[in-house]
C-alpha cells in the first residue's frame, strides 16, 4: 500500500502539545476530512483513511467545519426535486 510521509520535528509536538502518535492521528483525520469535503473520496474511503468509523468519522468532522453534508448545489437540487 502507497504511503505519505509528513516529516516534523520535535518542536511541532512541543508546540502542538500532542504526542508523535496523536500528531499522525490528526494529521490522517484532516487530511480526511479535507479530502471528504472536497469531494475526492466518499465518506467510507475517508473514514477509512482517518482510521475511524464511518459514524465517528462523521462526528469528528463538525468540529472542524466540515459539512456531513456532501452535496453540491446540483446534487442538492436533484434530491430536492426527485428527477
């Protein structure tokens, strides 16, 4: 399996005041949620990548500002009007 490498240095964690495993759990969970809200993954592939349920993954997403909502206004018209 492909994998990222995001390279940091001990003064991120000191400023951050998370652990190196928190650090790489937040990091695969916004990048998710990024992902998610772009629409370049669905919600299962993205709480896949953030290692999380699709139900927690849903949960974490609110507090950073990310719709669970992915629709865009077409989408949205098109399950308003039922065509």
């Amino acid at each position: 399996m492909p994998t990222a490498h995001i390279p940091y240095d001990d003064k991120l964690l000191a400023a951050s005041g998370r652990s190196a495993a928190e650090m790489e759990r937040e990091f695969r969970l916004l990048l998710a949620a990024k992902m998610y809200e772009l629409g370049r993954l669905s919600l299962g592939y993205a709480a896949e990548l953030a290692g999380r349920s699709k139900a927690d993954f849903l949960f974490d997403l609110a507090p950073l500002g990310v719709s669970i909502l992915n629709f865009g206004i077409d989408d949205l018209k098109h399950e308003i009007h039922g065509a």
